[in-house]
C-alpha cells in the first residue's frame, strides 16, 4: 500500500493535492473510493461556510480494502456521515445530535473526495450487487429527503415543495413513490421541467401567491424559501426547513406565531430506507447525474456542480461506473 494519494481539500481550494494515505485504527475501515458526490454543503465549504480545512465530501459509495472485521474486506459499501464521539453507535440517529460528534467530510472527519477514506465499521452500509456505485453514492440524500417527508403529518392534501434543486429533485421523487401530490414553486425552467417529467405538478407565479398548504418542504436553498413558505402556509401547517442557510436573513416570525405555524427542521435520514427505494426501483436516482469526473479533474466537476442547470456531479476518484 502507498503512503500517499490523491485527494481535494478545503485548503487547496478544490484543487487535487497530494495527501498522506489516512492511518486505519482498530475499529475502522479503509475504503477505496469509487464516487463522490458534490452537494451544497461542499460548496459552501469551499467558501468558507466553517472552519473545517480537510477533504470535503459525504455522498460516497467504494470498497473495503482494509478492516479489523475480515467478513468486511471486498464489499461494496456507503456510510452513515455522523460518527459518535466513541464510534460505537455511529449507524444510528442519535449519532447526529451528539454533541461531541464528527460528520464525514463536514466537522473532524476527512471525507471522500480522495481515492481512500477511513469510517468507522459501525457506520457502514453494505450495498447490493444491484446497486451501482453511482447510485450508492446518491443515498445519503435521498436518505435526507425521506427524512423530510416522514417528517410531515399524514394527510391527503398536496405537499408544496418549494424549490426545484439537488434535494428537492429527490424529495419529489420519494413523495410521488408514496402516492403524495406535489406540487413545486421553483424558478430554473430546466430543473422544473424534470420535476414535470416525474409527475410533479408546477405552479405558476400567480397559483403560489394565492394557494395556502397544510404540509410544506422547503428547500430551496435561499433565504426566500422560508419566507415563501410562511407566506403560502395555512392555518396551523407543518413547514419542514431543509435549508441551511449561511448568513443571517429576516423572517416573518409574526405570521408564525398568529397562524400557529408548525417549523420543524430535518437533517439526515435512514440509509437503508434509501437502498430500498432505489433497489426496488421504486425511486430512480442515476438520471440526475448530469456529469462524473476523475478526481484530478476535480476544478472542473465542482465548476460543473456550480451550473444552475446541473443536479448531481459526481467524482470517479478510480473510474468506477
């Protein structure tokens, strides 16, 4: 095994930089990278969103090469992204609101875009043979956006979706799955037109003015989205808050409190619900990936990520399709 390799850091300002190889400790698992996804938070980390200054991302499918349990070498794995301050539990939910936690590629814990990473073998998913490391590499947010609709109380009246984006594309594919109406206020004619494409129904300026919802996600991405939602809840709604926005911004809190207003903020989801989804081709998810890069070219993908009308790039750091 080399004692260096390829791999994007914060530091190096997305350029591909050489690394030292990451040291496996007891416990965890070395994993060869095949795809990296580039998300938001990425992005933002790029600019400075936090302090963190090591390899950015968490959307990842790859191989064992390298694991204290012998059963784990040679499969075919992704990961849960919040690890526990003693690893030990970190492939549950309660993993992501300790205190003391990492979060792949985000907070303390290099992440995935390199051509090896190490996790904790608590947190790993093994994959399906049906499932390609594409796909794999697209869980960690459709495992987001179904966290965001289990949020919602049941009911049998349209959810507004306000944005048109990476993880409202796959929040709209989870909810139509599930037999829900959706319906979107978004502003890119092309993301809109993919969304129509999967049986979403788009409003129009004027309908998203005047039509009030009982059940809201938003996740645009904007600090607009918010006040949109507000401003199209009815009377005592439930708003789930999908946006992490990185500046201050102004909100209706009075409209909140006067209609009883529901906020409720949603993070990350069940990853074996995702495989699920994607391997009983209930949801597709490899159609929104408009683009995939060897990792030396990484300048390019996440100049590629920036392009309004792209959803998903993805990074190839070994070629795997």
């Amino acid at each position: 095994m080399l004692s260096t390799m390829l791999a994007v850091t914060i530091l190096s300002k997305g350029k591909t930089t050489t690394v030292t190889l990451p040291a496996r400790k007891a416990g965890q698992a070395l994993v060869r990278v095949e795809r990296v996804g580039i998300c938001s938070t990425d992005l933002a980390l790029l600019k400075g969103y936090t302090d963190f200054k090591g390899i950015p991302g968490h959307e990842f499918a790859g191989v064992v090469i390298e694991s204290s349990d012998h059963k784990l070498i040679g499969k075919r794995v992704t990961s849960s992204i919040n690890f526990s301050a003693n690893q030990e539990n970190s492939s549950g939910h309660s993993a992501k609101h300790d205190p003391d936690r990492s979060a792949l590629g985000i907070r303390g814990w290099d992440g995935a875009m390199a051509e090896y990473l190490v996790v904790p073998e608590s947190a790993l998913i093994e994959l399906p043979d049906s499932i390609s490391f594409a796909e794999g590499a697209m869980l960690e947010p459709l495992a987001a956006g179904i966290h965001a609709i289990d949020a919602l109380p049941e009911g049998d009246t349209p959810i507004l979706l306000i944005g048109d984006g990476r993880l409202a594309q796959l929040i709209a594919r989870v909810a139509l799955a599930r037999g829900e109406t959706v319906h979107v206020s978004g502003s890119n004619r092309e993301k809109m037109d993919r969304l129509k494409a999967v049986g979403a129904q788009i409003l129009s300026l004027k309908e998203s003015h005047h039509v009030r919802y009982h059940r809201i996600i938003e996740a645009s991405g904007s600090p607009s989205g918010l006040n949109s939602a507000i401003n199209n809840a009815a009377p005592k709604a439930t708003i789930i808050l999908k946006s992490t926005i990185e500046s201050d911004f102004a909100c209706d809190m009075s409209t909140v409190v006067v209609n009883e207003l529901k906020l409720i903020g949603s993070r990350c989801g069940d990853l074996n619900a995702a495989m699920e989804l994607v391997a009983s081709g209930k949801v597709e998810v490899d159609d929104l990936i408009d683009g995939v890069y060897p990792l030396r070219d990484a300048q390019q993908a996440f100049h590629a990520a920036t392009i309004p009308e792209n959803i998903k790039i993805q990074i190839a750091p070994h070629n795997a399709i």
